[in-house]
C-alpha cells in the first residue's frame, strides 16, 4: 500500500519537497521531413554469458514453456514491444563464430571453448536455423554479423549462399537436407564487428580494404537484397570514419556502424549498477548525452562524401556499461537495471529520433541477462527491466515522422552539467503526435508548457509514465514490478498548448490527437 501511494504521488506531480521548474517545447508539426526508422529500436543477442543459453535458449526439451527451444514468455515479450530486429551472433564472439558449427544434428555440432567471455563451453545447440526460425517466430529482420577477424571470404560467401539461395547449389542443397527448404530471407549483413579491436586490431586503412574484398563475394541470390553495413568506429574515433567513407566506394555499403557505452568511470573500474549516488547518477547521464555530439560529428564526416546520405549510420552496440553483478561470473557481463537506466534509454532514444535523417538502426547491448538488458531470467522465471518498459512507451514513435522541436530548460546536476528536460516528437500515419519527455532532475518535478506550431484544433490522447521513489529502484525476482509503466493523465491539451507536469526522475510520453 505505500509503494502505491508514493508512485501515486510521483505521478500526480506532487512528490513532497520538490519545487516545480518551467520548461518549453515548440514542436513544428508540419516540418517533418523524416521518418523514425523502427529499426533505431533494435536489438543484439551475443553468445556472452546467459543471453543465448539460459536466456532466449531452453531447448526443446525443456520443461519451461517454449517454441522450437526458445522461452514463450519471452517472445511474448518482444511481440508486445514490436521488436523489429536482432542483431546476432555478435559482438565480439562474430569473429570466432565458424556458422558451420552450428547447422545439422545438435548431436554432432562441434563443442568450443568462448575464449571472449567466460571461458565456457559452448556446445553450438543455437546455430543459423534457429536464429532464423525465432526471427520469423517474433515477425522481426534478423542482422547477421560475418567473421572477417578469424574467418575466410570464402566462409562468409558460403554463409549467405546457405541462407538465401533458392537454386541448386553446394549450400543450398545442405540447407535442404538440415530441413530448410526454402530460403531466407536476410536483410541486414554485417561484415565483421569491432575490427579496430576484438574483431582483428586492425587499422581503419586495412579494414577498408578487408570490407571491400568481403562484400564483393556477399551476393544477392533471387529477390533477396542485402543490406551491407561496415564495422564502423569506436566511439569517438572520427578518423575511422573518415577512412572508411573515404577508401570504400559508397555503392559497397549501405551502412556503417558505431559502437558507444556509457561506462561512468573507467573500464576497469566501472562503478556499480544499483548502488550510486547522486553525483555518479548525472554522471551517467551526462555521458549518455554525450551520444548526441558522437553522432553529429560523425555524421559530419559521412556528409563531406555522401551529402545525399545514401550510407547509413547503425548504431548496433548501445547502453550503459557496469561492473557485473556480485557473485556472478565476471565475463558474463551481467547487471541489474536501474530507473537510472530508463532516463539513460529515454535520453538516448530521444538524440536517436533528432538524428533520424542520418540513423537507421540502434541495437541497444543486450536483449537478454547481459549489460543493459531489457529481460532478465532465473531458472522457469522472468521479469522486465525498467528499460524494456521505455521500449514499450516510446514504441509509438516506430516509422513515424520526427517532428522538430526546440527545448527551453535549465541545467541540472551541478558539475555534470546535463539539460534538466530531454525531449522528441513524431506524427503517426493516423495523424495522432506523440511527445516523449524525460526529467532527469532527482529532486524536483517540471511544468512544461508544450505549444504545437500547425496542428490547430486538438484533443488530449492517452499517456505513460515510468517512475520510481529511487532512482535505484530496480525490478528483482522478489519484486518483478517495482519500476513498470502507469497510466499518465496529469495533462491539459488546450488552444494548442499542452500543459504537463513531469515527475522528478521520470519518463513520460502524451498523445494528444488532430480534429
């Protein structure tokens, strides 16, 4: 009964002690010129620690509900959010992954040591056939990682020839008799991952050169149409940027990736994920933000050589990174997922949806009991992370149209400066907009006065909000819903003005509805 009465009290806007900031949005409902790709909402899998196996992966013969091995409730799960691709079988592990391990009878697949990540045996029960088959089962694009660190080209070109092919081939008639008759269809085909680092230490110079020798033999079987994406910088490493856009024709790729985590320290000390103070919860945040200035910069460097952004940018790793989870095996990366994390995700999706007309993809790291995840397990249970209730709220933003805005906020968080109000907006194809918000402010809750410039007459839709007492609050397996979404009715849609009072520490999305 408090838990309800003190969310109660968030939510109504009234939280005891707190004073009311002012901020404005201006959103320009007819301005929008580009499309929310749904694929910024995707999301990676890596075979790293319980993410395949005891996660999405039970085995058929399981006695925790599945389909074809993979846990019901979790694909419940994903269908709910309309996840719209995974991004498999790596990160890092990409780059030892030989595919042929992981096809024909389980029984005779080969078993390997996961040299990247705990050092565990990995017996290759999860391989193509069923990446695939879950793809199909969720409804989503599956994003196939290549080996170009310890592979072949000749290995990956066999890779695509097994999955899409439709005529009579070597490949093609070994996928038939492992009882895939027809193809599949792939989209979305990355050709290695970190190849500055894990992925072969190589050079910006080299790689280049690698990617353009890969992708000549990555080739389009019948109707099927791959969508080649580079392994792109790492973080901040605008130089290899600038060599990949410079030193690969732009008719070789669709895509270059870029990887960012948010790490509040450093990486070998990177802080914990559920006991924090005030001053490390801005931090976190202020480096999340730094996100926003990555991308433009990046794509400074892309529009110097594409200025009609034919080559998109994939920002297929994301998320806050840190220290695993006491008593856990280290190398399984595993955390728990705090309300810091949801302001984290809000603000991240929120620069994503600015940048939308250069971004295609993001893949948040991970789906499932590794970094960031928005599900966790234990034995036959699962519970939602406070993120993966962000990616239900802002799952009305999924190919919709970006509307710009302009934010007046003021600064908070003392010396890790970050804007007191994070904000975006879209228009759906029924003409109804959606202005997702986030509070970043601990203490104190916010009025916004939000004025829609074009949209006329209007009437208030429906609304959420994800809030906590804590921002240290997190969902555990003896309390599952202690962070989850609410109904939010704390609005005013009136002459064009949207009048709300956001919550301390809090994420909030309104629909407000065209007459």
């Amino acid at each position: 009964m408090k838990k309800t009465l003190i969310l109660a009290a968030l939510i109504a806007g009234f939280a005891v002690g707190a004073r009311a900031d002012q901020a404005t949005v201006t959103v320009k409902v007819n301005e929008g010129r580009y499309t929310i790709s749904r694929h910024i909402y995707g999301h990676f899998s890596e075979h790293l620690g319980r993410g395949i196996y005891d996660g999405l992966w039970v085995g058929e013969d399981s006695p925790i509900p599945n389909i074809k091995g993979v846990r019901t409730n979790i694909i419940d799960a994903l269908k709910h959010i309309n996840i719209p691709n995974l991004r498999w079988p790596g990160g890092c592990f990409a780059d030892e992954y030989h595919w042929m391990d992981g096809i024909g009878p389980r029984s005779e697949r080969p078993r390997m040591i996961n040299t990247h990540w705990g050092g565990v045996v990995e017996d290759n029960a999860f391989g193509t056939h069923e990446f695939l088959d879950l793809c199909e089962t969720l409804g989503t694009e599956p994003y196939i990682c290549g080996n170009v660190g310890s592979g072949t080209v000749e290995e990956m070109a066999k890779w695509v020839e097994y999955i899409t092919f439709d005529g009579e081939s070597p490949m093609a008639d070994l996928r038939r008799r492992n009882g895939r008759q027809e193809p599949w269809k792939v989209k979305y085909w990355g050709v290695g991952n970190e190849n500055w680092g894990c992925g072969g230490n190589m050079t910006a110079e080299y790689y280049a050169g690698e990617y353009r020798r890969y992708q000549t033999y990555c080739r389009n079987f019948g109707d099927n149409r791959l969508y080649k994406i580079a392994g792109g910088p790492n973080a901040a490493d605008y130089h290899w940027m600038e060599v990949l856009m410079r030193d690969i024709p732009l008719r070789q790729m669709d895509g270059v990736s870029v990887h960012y985590y948010t790490v509040p320290h450093t990486w070998s000390l990177k802080g914990s994920a559920y006991e924090f103070d005030d001053d490390e919860y801005y931090l976190t945040i202020s480096k999340a933000a730094f996100m926003d200035e990555l991308i433009a910069k990046h794509s400074e460097v892309m529009d110097r050589y594409d200025p009609q952004k034919r080559v998109q940018l994939i920002v297929d790793e994301w998320g806050s990174w840190y220290d695993p989870h006491p008593g856990s095996n280290p190398g399984f990366l595993y955390q728990m997922n705090t309300m810091r994390d949801a302001i984290l995700a809000g603000v991240t999706l929120n620069i994503f949806h600015k940048h939308c007309d250069r971004i295609h993809m993001a893949n948040i790291a991970q789906l499932v009991n590794v970094l960031q995840a928005l599900i966790l397990t234990e034995g036959d249970r699962m519970i939602l992370t406070p993120t993966y209730h962000v990616f239900d709220m802002y799952k009305v933003h999924h190919d919709a149209t970006m509307l710009p805005i302009e934010i007046g906020t003021v600064k908070t968080g003392g010396d890790n400066s970050i804007d007191q109000v994070s904000a975006s907006a879209s228009r759906d194809g029924e003409g109804t907009v959606h202005i997702s918000l986030v509070n970043t402010d601990l203490e104190n809750e916010v009025t916004v006065t939000c004025r829609l410039e074009g949209l006329g007459s209007a009437r208030k839709g429906k609304g959420q909000v994800i809030a906590a007492e804590n921002i240290t609050d997190y969902n555990s397996f003896d309390e599952p819903e202690k962070v989850v979404l609410y109904d939010f009715d704390n609005f005013e849609v009136r002459d064009g003005l949207v009048s709300l009072t956001l919550p301390a520490k809090s994420v909030v999305t309104v629909a407000v509805n065209g007459n």
